[in-house]
C-alpha cells in the first residue's frame, strides 16, 4: 500500500531498529510508495514511511528491491556528490564509494551478498545512511 512521505527531520535523525519476519508489509508498503514516486525518487528507507526500521528499497536496472538489514561489507572507490531527497528539501554534499558490497536479507528473510557500483552503489549509501538517522 502506498504511504505517505515523512518529512519531518527529528523523526528521521532516529536511528531504525532490525527489521525481522513481522516487518515484511512494511517492505512490501516501502515498495510501493517507491514505485509510486519513481518519477522523482530512487531509492527510500522505511523511516520515510514512518517506520523505524531498517529496511530499504532501490530502483535498479533490473526493477525495484527490497533489502532488510543491510549492512556494506566492502567499498571502494571514494569521491564527493551532491544529493537531494524526497523527504528533505534542497541537495547536501555527501561522501560515498562507487563500489559496494551489502549484505542482507531478501523479503523472505533469506540472506543475500551482492555487489552494486556506479548510481545504484549510491542510491542504497543513501537509503543506508536514513537507517542510522542520517540526514542528506
């Protein structure tokens, strides 16, 4: 189901807690509010649905995924960007690698490794980055 977008700063400078099994509506509702916004957003953390959780969802070149718990395990690459966010007005400057390694659990809680680089690399250090409270 589609949710409505939290703009609200202090609620989302609060770091999310683990997501498990009895939060996969709420990947599902990530996914939608995602799609439903593709035409200015990427990429969106459950915290921007108003659920402190960690759990993103990411536009990718083969669709759109939902990641729980993810957690980079590698990265290279380092550089400066400049990016924007649906929920916060305005672009800030960001550090980010233009290659990863994440870590985490797939809607059926069943554990992925994968590597993304490039624009998706950054997308999910973005939506990383809103599960630990961070705002850009």
């Amino acid at each position: 189901m589609i949710q409505p977008i939290m703009r609200d700063p202090l609620f989302l400078a609060v770091p999310s807690e683990r997501a498990g099994k009895a939060d996969k509506q709420i990947a599902l509702d990530l996914l939608d509010t995602l799609r439903a916004n593709l035409d200015g957003c990427v990429g969106m953390a459950a915290n921007m649905i108003g659920a402190h959780k960690r759990i993103i969802a990411v536009h990718t070149d083969i669709g759109q995924i939902a990641m729980l718990n993810p957690k980079i395990v590698k990265k290279d690459g380092v550089y400066e960007t400049e990016e924007g966010c649906l929920s916060l007005a305005g672009v800030r400057k960001a550090k980010r690698y233009q290659s990863i390694e994440v870590e985490y659990q797939d809607l059926n809680m069943k554990k992925q490794r994968r590597s993304f680089s490039g624009f998706t690399a950054q997308i999910i250090q973005h939506e990383i980055d809103h599960c630990d409270g961070i705002l850009i």
